[in-house]
C-alpha cells in the first residue's frame, strides 16, 4: 500500500518574520507532526519540490530536513526520500470530540477579584516600537544595547563547566552575580551587605510581592505613596492589606502624613515614581525614627538610580538604616531590559532566609542561565560600558524634550534631579489624558495617561508621563509638537 504524500502547499514560510528560512521550515514541519496533521510513515515532499513551491535554495530545505531527522522528527528510507519518524515520543490522544461547558462561575466566586475588573491599568500598545514616536517608560533602545556582548556571555554561560552548574535543582543563587550585586552595586547606593543578606529575584516586582507575602502573613496596616506604582499597591490589597495612600510633595512622602498604627511603609525615596522626587536626607532620617519609635517597616524601591547624567543619586534609604528595618528592591531590567526579569532583595539575614524559601515554593528560583549570563555581562565590564552610553544619550533626550516641551503649554510637574528616562507632565486643568493618548496613537504617538498612578476613585486626568528612553533623538521635537497640538484641541477654544 503507497505510503501518503504530504502535498508541498501545506507548508509556507514569512518573507518579513526575522526567523531564518531554515528556522522556519523546521517549525512549520513539527507543527505539522504535533498537531496529527503529519502522521507517522508520511512521505514530506521532495527537498526539490518544497524548494520550489517556497521559492528557496534547494539546500536550506535539505539542512532543515537533516537537522529534523538529528531531532527525530523525520527519517530517511532508501529510495523513499524523507518520512515522518514514529518514535512514540510524541503521545497521541484520541479526540472525544468537543464538550460543551457548562456556565459555572458560581464555585469561583471566592478566588475571583473583584478589584482585577475595577483597576485602571497602564498599558502599552503591542506594536508599540513600530510607531514613529514612542514615549514609553521602561523600555530599552536596542540601538544602545550591547547585543554583540551579550551573546558572547550566553555563549559563555551555556559553557559545559557553567551548564553542569546551572543544571542542578538549586535554590542557591549564581554566587558570581550576588558577588557583583554584593561588591559593585550596593556600594555605589551606600549599602554594604553579606551574600546571606541578598536574594536573587525574577525582577524587583516579585522582590516586592515576596516582601507583601512576608508581612500579610497576619492582618497589616501599609502605606504607599499617592501618586505611586500602582502594582505595589493593587499587590497589597490583593493580600488583604488594609492600605492608606498618602499625597507625596515635591520631597517626596512625608513621614508626618503616615497614619497611626502602620506596620509598613511602601517608598520609592531616591527617584519617586512616577513624578521623579527625591526625599531629602532630612526627610529620610525623620522617617527611619519614625519607623523606630512607631515599631513599622519600610520596603524601598530603588528603580532606575543608574541613570544619573545630571547629578549623582543620593544614597538609599536602606543606608542609613541602623536598625534593620528597611528591605531594600533593586532590579536589572531598567538598565539591560524589561523580559530579563532580573532584580534582588536586600536585608536581614533571616528575612532573607524566609523569602528564599518562600520563592522556592513559588518558583524555585530565577532561571540559572539568565543569572549567570546576566553575572558574566556585569562582572566583565559590559554592564558599566552600557550604562556610560546609556547615560549620554538619554541626556540629550532629556535636553531634547525639555527644550520642545518649553515652547508649548504643557508644564513639568515632576522629574528627577539626577536624570532618570522620564518627565512627569501636566495639561491645562479639566484635560482627561487617558482621551488625548487615545488621539495620539492615531499619529503615532504613545504616552502614559498618568490617572492609574492615583488612589481613590477622584483620580486627576491632566497628568501623564513621558518616558524617552525609546524614541530616537531626532523625533523628539515632532512628538512633543503632536501632544502639545492635540492637548490644545481637547481645551478647546
């Protein structure tokens, strides 16, 4: 009995995909043979055939075969050509045909949140590096990333001596990135600290969650900044804290504005997000006492203090801690970029001990490779080389922005003194942002409405930031120009 031919048509590649035509055929084969559409003993059509109908070299079919039957995907049978392999690998499951659910959200109603529906989120258009002006906060420009670097240091970290490494079911974290964390980083925020004293996390985000996890492990009374990131806030009440916001000034939060009987205060003091203030060092030391003699704890957030073009950031609040109560987030992705999820959580020795533990029940720990490549990029200078052209480039995007933003009626209601990648803005009063960037993204403009980073439900509409960290130096004037012309429309006459 003829064995049956799969017909060259069911396959097709993506002329615009940045995946390789090899990559591609591969795919589009196991795809075929994982989905039962390419059964086992099924001839593939000739490497000729197939080039041809896909409008490529003969030999890129080839090589996408040999590397398919290396895998044991295909195989090959004399005067048969290429067949599908059957190497009971792939478990194949009798379909029983579709069910039909029933609706029953009923049993869910007491995992389901009821603050997920309400939260106002700050979100970004997918496509969002394809748009010609693209103020977007917290995103890397690849045309400053060392790529070339960075993939020395994977090549590196996927060596045979750090892959047997990195292999193992560990909860210990690279020691050569908690060294760099330990020996470079800290210091440069005026913290020293033992390896014991450090936790490797999957970004500063889960360095916060693992922190609210610790303290709601009974009923807690915590306090954010108003406005603030709004993540740390919806992570709070979503573990049941009892949450009060309190109005920051152009200092920051202000210690005598914290309620009684606080048990946490969640801060962001060297560079306040999102308006950029700086807690003076008065301030802090007024908020240490009072943490002190009101008995409560302090999560700093330290984001972004790398980008310091205009003046040297501050030291961190956790060093002038004397009295082990402040727990202290940091995080990579700001400066390498935002999918490497990489950060760490600095303090007591046996808080840290708990929340390794507490990660290892949710995740046992960050993904080795990236934490050694990660380590091999910091400790062999990359990471400091990044952060120098990082540094004057954005400073003339500041330059930029701030000089087109002057010729308009937008007003800076918050930036860093030290640089940073943002600018927190103002419209003219009555002005509701979240419509205006709504307007914009049809010019292609993207900003941040800025009403998500308030509490409460009277939420100002005329703040948004801007972020500039991806959009090239010369759209700048053009996007400022767009925003200021479209704010002038939503005012009307």
């Amino acid at each position: 009995m003829p064995k049956p031919r799969i017909a060259a048509d069911a396959f097709f590649i993506d002329r615009d995909s940045n995946r390789s035509l090899q990559a591609q055929i591969r795919e589009r084969v196991v795809a075929s043979i994982l989905s039962s559409q390419a059964m086992p003993g099924a001839l593939m059509p000739s490497s000729r055939k197939l080039a041809e109908y896909l409008g490529v070299a003969r030999m890129t079919v080839t090589l996408a075969y040999q590397e398919l039957v290396d895998q044991g995907f295909l195989e090959t049978r004399s005067r048969s050509g290429y067949i599908v392999a059957d190497t009971g690998a792939l478990p194949r499951v009798q379909s029983e045909g579709r069910i039909e659910n029933i609706e029953n959200n009923g049993i869910w109603r007491n995992v389901l949140s009821e603050q997920l529906v309400r939260r106002r989120r700050i979100v970004k258009p997918r496509d969002w590096s394809l748009l010609p002006y693209p103020f977007v906060f917290g995103e890397m420009d690849s045309s400053i990333f060392k790529y070339t670097a960075w993939r020395e240091c994977v090549r590196q970290a996927l060596g045979r001596r750090d892959f047997d490494l990195m292999a193992r079911n560990d909860a210990t974290d690279d020691p050569l990135l908690v060294n760099y964390i330990r020996t470079r980083m800290l210091p440069r925020r005026g913290i020293t600290a033992k390896p014991s004293e450090i936790l490797i996390t999957v970004g500063a985000q889960n360095a916060i969650w693992l922190a609210i996890e610790l303290l709601t492990r009974g009923p807690l009374k915590a306090v954010c900044e108003n406005p603030g990131y709004p993540d740390t806030l919806q992570a709070l009440r979503w573990c049941g804290a009892d949450v009060t916001t309190v109005d920051v000034d152009e200092h920051g939060l202000p210690p005598d504005g914290i309620p009684d009987g606080t048990q946490a205060v969640f801060v962001t003091p060297s560079h306040h997000a999102p308006t950029g203030a700086t807690m003076s060092r008065s301030r802090r030391a007024h908020l240490l006492e009072q943490a002190r003699s009101r008995d409560f704890i302090v999560v700093e957030d330290d984001y972004e203090f790398e980008m310091s073009f205009i003046e040297p950031p501050s030291p961190a609040l956790k060093a002038i801690d004397r009295d082990q109560r402040v727990l202290y987030a940091g995080s990579f992705s700001k400066a390498l970029f935002p999918s490497l999820r990489l950060g760490y959580l600095v303090g007591p020795e046996p808080v840290i001990a708990e929340a390794r533990e507490l990660r290892s029940m949710m995740l046992r720990h960050p993904p080795g490779h990236l934490q050694r490549t990660a380590a091999y990029f910091l400790a062999q200078g990359h990471y400091d080389l990044l952060i120098r052209d990082m540094r004057r480039e954005f400073s003339k995007r500041r330059e930029a922005v701030v000089h087109a933003i002057a010729k308009t009626q937008l007003e800076i209601a918050g930036a860093a003194r030290f640089g940073g990648t943002s600018l927190w803005l103002k419209t003219p009063d009555g002005m509701d942002t979240e419509d205006i960037a709504k307007e914009l993204i049809r010019d292609g403009v993207v900003i941040e409405p800025g009403a998500p980073f308030f509490s409460g439900n009277d939420q100002p509409t005329e703040y948004f930031r801007l972020g500039y960290s991806s959009i090239p130096l010369d759209r700048i004037p053009e996007g400022i120009r767009l925003i200021s012309e479209k704010a002038r429309v939503a005012e009307g006459p």
